[in-house]
C-alpha cells in the first residue's frame, strides 16, 4: 500500500479565475469561500475569480491563495480522498496545517490574512529576490556568507533552482559572484519583499502575537515544517516554527528527500498552478506526481 503526501503551494502561482470552477459546483467549496470573506473583511470571490490589480499584492495574494487550497482541498476531502502526510511550501504551509487538521479554516484565514500584511509592510522597498539556477547549495550559502550587507537563501527548491533574498544591493552583488562562481543564471523575481530574509523578523514577532489568540489542535497527520524540513511533533512546536518560518529559509528539497527517504510514495500537489510538481521531478522524477488545480484534475484524481 502506496503513502501519499498532499504538498500546498506558496504564493507566486495564483491567477485570476483560480477556484472559480469549484465555487460554482461544490456547495462546501463556496462555503469555503464565504467564510474568509466573513473572517477577512474581503470579497474573496472577487479577488480571485474576476480581473483586478490585488491579486499579485502580497497581503492579498496570500489569503487569495489559501483560500483556494482550502477549497480544493474540501472537495478533495468530501470526495473521500485522504493523506498520510503533508506539507506546503512558504504560505502553503497552512495549507499544510488546515489538512493535518492543527489550525482550523478560521484561524488559518484571519493569521493569513495578517501575515499578508505583516510581510507587505515590513520591508517595502529595497529588498530583493533572485533564483539562481544550476549551482549547488554549499557554494550559493558560501558566496552569501562572503557578500557584504543581508543576503541570504531564502528557498532550497529543488536541485538546481535555489532562491536568495536580502537587500537589493546585496542580492546584486551575489548575484555577479554566484555567476562567476559557476551559476548557469541568476534571474531577478518580480516580488514585493525580501521575503524569508532577516529583514522580515519584525513581521515575524507580529506574527507571532498574532498566534497567541489561536488554538493549536492535536497533530492528526504528519507534517514537515519549512524551518527545520523535519515533523512536527508537538503542537506547541506550531507557533515557534510559524514565527521563525517568515524571515528564515524555506527547506522545500530536505522536505521531500526526507518523505521519500521515509517510504512516501505518491505526491499530489493541491492549489493553483503545478510548481510543487515540477520541482518533484528534479528531486525524483519516478515517484507518481500530479496536481489538483481544475476541476478537470479533481475528476481525474478522485476517480484514478
């Protein structure tokens, strides 16, 4: 008997329409929706299904993503389709939480909602990101220890995809000594934040009081934390790995090594776009992969 992990993707993957086919013909799914619109303030209808100029703002997007994972994932659930483990990359790590049942969909959205926020205000302007492709990860943590002023990395994708973060000049200044040092390409990310850089810890500590007001429920299902790419034990290991998870690197690659190190077998990447998947395929590309982001999708997983 296979084990399957549900993965959630981090923001950078929406689009407009993004749920849309799930609101309009699953009951539980609009339900979904209406409660984060309740619970935020926002239309989330509008946000994700209809052309507007929000959707690509963090504290936007962030809420506007989790809500469509919790759609799909409820459709998944209703449909009787269940995992051993999950886990979710940056943001859709409380896709993760919400299939693992420790937050519940209202907590989750209110603490998104906010996160959102935190992350947008905490450094607006002169922070950076860039993938740097085709180098390895000892070399890329060497070049940024060496670089003078903040930069780091921020997410270990997959081989040969790795992302660093920092101030602008920083991030500039590894990126000419990581091409020197061997990187196929160093490409520049249209983002609106340094995101888990050091420069984010102030949003971090709000966060963190944020979560003082939220019940962390028992750990029903396995899931790996992004900080530590291990699993989560202890429920009251939640809030500490929450907090820390915004300024410090995102393990996505140690996440998946150590699933398939433990005899997981099957991957199915819930949320819009299929990031989770292609990065899946360089870790190993024989493990069964796919994605749930239509309802095309849906049907095909739920009937395979």
């Amino acid at each position: 008997m296979g084990k399957t992990v549900f993965m959630f993707p981090g923001q950078g993957a929406q689009y407009v329409g993004m749920g849309k086919e799930f609101y309009d013909t699953i009951p539980a799914c609009k339900a979904v929706y209406d409660l984060a619109s309740e619970v935020t303030g926002l239309d989330l209808p509008a946000l994700c299904f209809e052309e507007n100029d929000k959707l690509n703002i963090t504290e936007y997007t962030q809420i506007a993503m989790l809500t469509t994972e919790a759609a799909l994932y409820t459709a998944i659930k209703e449909a009787g389709k269940s995992c051993d483990a999950t886990a979710g990359l940056s943001l859709g790590e409380y896709g993760a939480l919400l299939a693992a049942d420790v937050l519940s969909l209202k907590d989750a959205f209110a603490v998104v909602r906010k996160r959102g926020i935190y992350m947008q205000e905490a450094y607006p302007t002169g922070g950076a990101m860039s993938a740097v492709l085709a180098l390895d990860a000892t070399t890329i943590e060497k070049v940024c220890e060496e670089t003078e002023g903040i930069v780091s990395i921020a997410n270990y994708n997959c081989p040969g995809q790795i992302v660093i973060t920092g101030e602008a000049g920083a991030v500039e200044k590894a990126g000419a000594a990581l091409k020197e040092a061997g990187a196929k390409r160093v490409v520049p990310l249209k983002v609106s934040g340094p995101f888990h850089s050091a420069l984010l810890e102030t949003a971090g500590e709000k966060l963190g009081k944020e979560l003082e007001n939220v019940t962390v429920n028992e750990i029903s299902i396995p899931y790996l934390a992004n900080v530590t790419a291990d699993y989560v034990k202890d429920k009251s290991e939640v809030k500490g790995l929450l907090t820390r998870q915004v300024s410090s690197s995102v393990r996505w690659q140690q996440s998946i090594e150590r699933l398939l190190a433990d005899g997981y077998d099957e991957f199915v990447e819930i949320g819009p776009g299929h990031t989770l998947s292609g990065f899946m395929k360089k870790i190993n590309r024989d493990v069964k992969t796919c994605n749930v982001d239509t309802m095309e999708d849906f049907k095909k997983y739920v009937e395979g």
